[in-house]
C-alpha cells in the first residue's frame, strides 16, 4: 500500500461521500420560513381553485355577463352603478372575459387563481416587512390563507372581482406606507395613492382604505399617546394625507352624482342591534377561529353562516384571551386591537348605513363577503400582537417577563400543550368549515337549468314557439327584474332561444329547462251565458266582457279562446292596454302578452262581417302546462 502524499488526509473507501445541497435545498435551507409560506401559499390557492371549479355562475354573475355580452365597450357601460358599486375595473374584465368564453366557467376561474395567489404573495411580503422574522410569522399568513370567511370571495367570481382587488388594495397600500415611514422617500406616496386608486377602479368600498392607512399610521408607526400619535402622523406624512384627500375629494362627489337606487332606511332600532351583533359575533368573530363549521343553504349563491351558539362563545372566549395575552406581552399588541376593532365599526357602520334596507335585510349580516377585507387586517393585527414591529425596539414593545410560577416546567408543559390542542381545534374546525362550503358549493340550479335548455333548444321540433318568462329564483331572484327574464339571461349563451309575444300554441322553459306546452293562469271572464255562443263580440262597438276580479297595472299574458265566424282582426282591450290580433275561422285559441289594468276587457271586431263566440279568456301569468 502507498503512502498518502503529504498533507491529504486517507480515506477509507467505505466511507459515505456527503453530497452537497442541489439549488433547491439551498434556497430551502436559506430561508427555510419562506419555503415553507410558498409551499403554504401555493397549496391555499390550489385548494380554493379546486372549490371554485365545483361551483359556477350565480344571480349577480348573470346579470353582470349578460349586460357586458349586449353593450360596447362605453363610458356609459364601464361607469354605471351596479348595485351601488363602482367598478370600471371589474366591469372591463367581466366585459373582455365574457367574450373569451361566454357563461363558460375557465375564464373566471383563471382570473381567480391568478388574483388570489397575487394578494397571498402580497400579503406575505407585508408580513416580512412589518414584523418580526420567525416561524410565528407562519400564523397570520395562515389566517388569511385557510380563512372559511374568504371562500366565497375565492370561489364566486363577482364577489371574487369586487373583493381581491380591494384586499389586493390594502396589503399593497399599507405596504407603501411602511416604507414611507421608514425610508421618508416621497416616491412611496406615489405607490398608495396607486394603490387606493387600483381598489377604487374595482369596488367604492376600496375608499375604507383610505382612513385605514392614517389609522395605521396613527396606531402602529408612530409613537406617544393618542393626541401625540395623530400630531406625529399629520406632520409627518402630510404629503401623503393631502394626495389621498384630493383623490377622495374628486372620487365621492362623482360617486354621488351617479344615477342609482336611493338607499334604504336601515329600520328599526332593534334590527340594526340584531345586524351589528350577527356581523361581528355570529359572522366575524367564528370566521377568525375557522368557523362557522356548519352552513345555512342559499340557493346558488354562497351560503350563509350559521355557527353552533356554543361555537361562537368559545370563540369570543378565545378572542379574549388572546387580547389580554398579547397586551401583557408588548405594548403594540394593544395599539393592533384597537387599530381592528376600528376598522371593523366604520365596516359595521358602511353596511348598516348601505345594506341593511335591502333585499337581504338583516341576513346580510351573515353573508361572509362583507367582512372578507376585514380578514387581511385581522390577520395583519394578529401578527404585530403575537411577534411585534420589526423596528420596534423601545422598552414599551418588549417582550413579557413570564411571572415565575409560570417558568416552572410541569407550568411550561401545560402551557405547551393547550397551546397544541387550540392550534389543533382551529385546524379541525377550519377543514370542517371548508369541507361544508365545499359540499354546499357544488349544487347549482342555474348551471342545470341552461344545459337543460340548451339541450332542448337542440332538439326542439320544427316550427316550436317559445313564449318568454322570468327564469326560476334559484337561478336569478325576482328582485334583479327585468335582468331575470328569459331573453336577458340567454343574451351570452351560445344558443339563444327566439321568444314570440303572440302565438297560438306556444310552448315554454319550465323550471329545470325543458320545452313544455304552456297556458295562462290568473283571473277568468265571468261565466257566459248559455245561449251556445257565449260572450259573443261583433264589428262597431266593443263588447265589454267583465272579469272576475280587478286585475292591476302589470304585463299580462293573455289567453282567448274562440268561435269565429270568419277571418278577421280584433283589438282586446284591459284599461289604456290593447292589443290586435288576426282571428281565424272555426274553433281556435291565441295567446298575447298585454300591458294593462282593469275589471273587463273589451273586444272590437274590425270586419263587420264576422262574428265571434268566446267563454274563454284568462288575463294572468304564462306557465308550463300541468301534465
């Protein structure tokens, strides 16, 4: 055996060869907290796109696809209120997406991919920035990731083109701020006030961004008392104040100068006690601790919320002792609690105001959309009480002495595994609140309904007359009248069906979408007398035949059922309505629809050689026949 040459230690050759790290391993081991956030952030958006597939369009969705599908891209258009929302943003992507795809599903789910794994990339680049480095960092990135309360904003696109580019708007806008805090550097003025104006083209409510920042700045950036903390701020970042003052400034007057509905009153006293305490305690507070676990069915639409009453008193329990927690631990965690739970009373307090007189009324209150926004804050608030500013480093945010008969180890063990087992019960109750969105999520009625129709319209006989509806509430509610109607809610389908205002054997689209014969039911003419003719109507002057009770001002089908003598036209009148129609000879019937109010209509024969028989005439709705 040779000599190892000098200075080169022997080696057996059966010693293992340490291999060294690829580039991914040492990225990994890096920065080990960021590669397990990406791995978090990328499993939280492929989960949310999974139940976002399940799902499709639901009542706002239609109407929004079908007006973009009719109209042009005009001022007109991008700038209109939609439901008290300006959304020139939205209503261009709506307007471009619709017409990649029609009412298909991929094109909105894309853009809800790519929006939500914007905002969780955003928001865990705040978290670094504002906070401490360290694993706790894992927790209020996880708040917003796994948040049942998000889910319709990740799953229902017109929640989901509202609603991300606002959150999107606040973690960018805070963002901003904080650099403008420490560095001074006026350009960061620049990027908030491109923020707020980012979330305004998308939603009014992106405006609560702008009170937001200054309570931020107030709470969190600066230092002192209450009044010193407000001085401090105004002087310091005036800039910023006065860029964002103008853009308010020239943003609510054009606001309120758009035509839209006049707002509701909010009602009682008491129902506006019942909305505060089902958005904050029912909705909120459960949400933040992965609740509701259990979901209240809502047609198409997300369901609402309805979590056990025992749920949501061990979640304010909860709440509670994380506050005072966090308090004793550093001074800022006070300053985050208060910067939250202001933020949440101007929320309370925007939707009592703007959506409690609506169609929802108090059950708005637990719809999770509205507090969607208020998440990101929670979770940010969350942070700074658990971990504190990363900057921070006077007396008053250090750490809490722990008192010494909690350094005790039995103390210590305790500590550590409640701390285990309330980590656990979140994780449990968040999948369970997932999993029940998830299963409620997957049954849509308007999805059935236009394959169903689309099939029939296939196949549908030659010479088929379709007589037009309002499609069923599951698939579009009643209040979105006349965005509701057959021909509104086809206008983007790739098969549009031609609807007839008079026929005399027309059939109709039942509730699942089938093509069946149809028929008027409402208010008959009084019984006719038995002479063999019946009501009978002749040329001059109109034969006025009673109904049976009033019917009032409203679009009317009608149905008439007659003996003719002859070919002719006839004019039927209900009050200032009337209609004209052609008659044939023999025993037939015709349908019409009438706009008209009275207690008798009146028939005209303009052929003064025809007469006409009728027993049968029904002024009311038109609906599938039974079978």
């Amino acid at each position: 055996m040779s000599k190892a040459e000098p200075g080169v230690a022997e080696r057996s050759p059966e010693a293992p060869v340490a291999e060294e790290p690829g580039r991914l391993g040492r990225w990994v081991r890096s920065d080990p907290v960021r590669a397990v956030a990406i791995a978090l952030i990328v499993a939280s958006v492929a989960w949310r796109a999974a139940i976002a597939d399940r799902g499709w369009f639901s009542q706002d969705e239609f109407v929004i696809a079908n007006r973009a599908i009719d109209t042009g891209l005009t001022p007109d258009f991008l700038l209109g209120v939609f439901n008290d929302h300006l959304m020139p943003g939205g209503l261009l992507v709506a307007w471009l997406l619709v017409r990649v795809d029609g009412l298909e599903g991929w094109p909105w789910l894309l853009m809800l991919v790519a929006a939500q794994a914007m905002l969780s990339v955003a928001f865990y680049r705040l978290l670094r920035t504002l906070l401490r480095p360290g694993w706790a960092l894992l927790v209020p990135l996880c708040m917003l990731l796994f948040s049942p309360l998000t889910l319709e904003v990740s799953s229902l696109w017109m929640v989901g083109l509202l609603m991300l580019p606002v959150q999107l708007a606040m973690v960018l806008a805070i963002g901003a701020q904080v650099r403008y805090a420490r560095t001074g550097r006026h350009r960061h003025v620049i990027s908030l006030v491109l923020a707020v104006l980012f979330g305004l083209a998308f939603d009014t409510k992106a405006l609560l961004i702008i009170p937001l920042v200054f309570l931020l700045t107030v709470f969190l950036l600066s230092t002192g008392r209450a009044w010193a903390s407000i001085r401090s701020a105004i002087r310091r970042f005036w800039p910023g104040w006065l860029a964002l003052t103008a853009l308010a400034g020239a943003y609510v007057p054009y606001y309120l100068s758009l035509p839209r509905p006049e707002l509701q009153q909010p009602g009682s006293p008491t129902g506006v006690v019942t909305f505060v305490v089902d958005l904050i305690g029912t909705t909120l507070v459960p949400g933040l601790f992965g609740g509701p676990w259990v979901w209240e069915y809502a047609g198409d639409g997300p369901p609402l919320v309805d979590p056990p009453d025992v749920g949501v008193w061990l979640t304010w329990a909860a709440l509670v002792t994380l506050i005072v927690v966090t308090v004793r631990a550093r001074a800022s965690a006070g300053r985050a609690w208060l910067l939250l739970f202001t933020y949440v009373a101007m929320v309370t307090t925007l939707f009592v105001v703007t959506r409690l007189g609506g169609a929802l009324g108090t059950l708005g209150a637990l719809v999770p959309r509205y507090v969607a926004e208020v998440v990101v804050l929670a979770a940010l608030c969350a942070g700074v009480a658990l971990l504190g500013l990363r900057d921070r480093t006077r007396p008053d945010d250090a750490t809490w002495t722990v008192p010494p008969p909690l350094r005790e180890p039995g103390a210590y063990a305790v500590g550590l595994v409640v701390a285990v087992i309330a980590a656990a019960t979140v994780s449990m109750g968040t999948l369970t609140s997932i999993a029940r969105f998830n299963d409620n999520w997957q049954t849509k009625h308007g999805k059935d309904y236009l394959e169903t129709a689309l099939l029939e319209l296939a196949t549908a006989p030659a010479g088929t007359t379709l007589v037009e509806d309002t499609v069923p509430n599951p698939v579009i509610a009643g209040y979105f009248y006349p965005d509701n109607r057959q021909s509104y809610f086809f206008r983007a389908a790739p098969l549009q069906p031609i609807f007839v205002t008079e026929a005399e054997t027309p059939s109709i689209l039942d509730a699942t979408g089938r093509i069946r014969p149809a028929t008027v039911e409402g208010i008959d003419v009084v019984d006719a007398p038995e002479d063999g003719c019946g009501h009978q109507a002749g040329f001059g002057a109109g034969t006025r035949i009673p109904l049976r009770a009033p019917a009032p001002d409203w679009e009317w089908w009608v149905y008439v059922g007659y003996l003719s003598s002859g070919d002719s036209t006839v004019t039927l009148r209900l009050g200032e309505g009337s209609h004209e129609f052609e008659v044939r000879r023999g025993l037939n019937q015709i349908y019409f629809r009438l706009q008209g109010a009275g207690d008798a209509v009146q028939l005209t024969i303009h052929d003064p050689g025809v007469r006409l028989c009728t027993r049968d005439i029904t002024v009311g709705k038109i609906m599938p026949k039974a079978s």
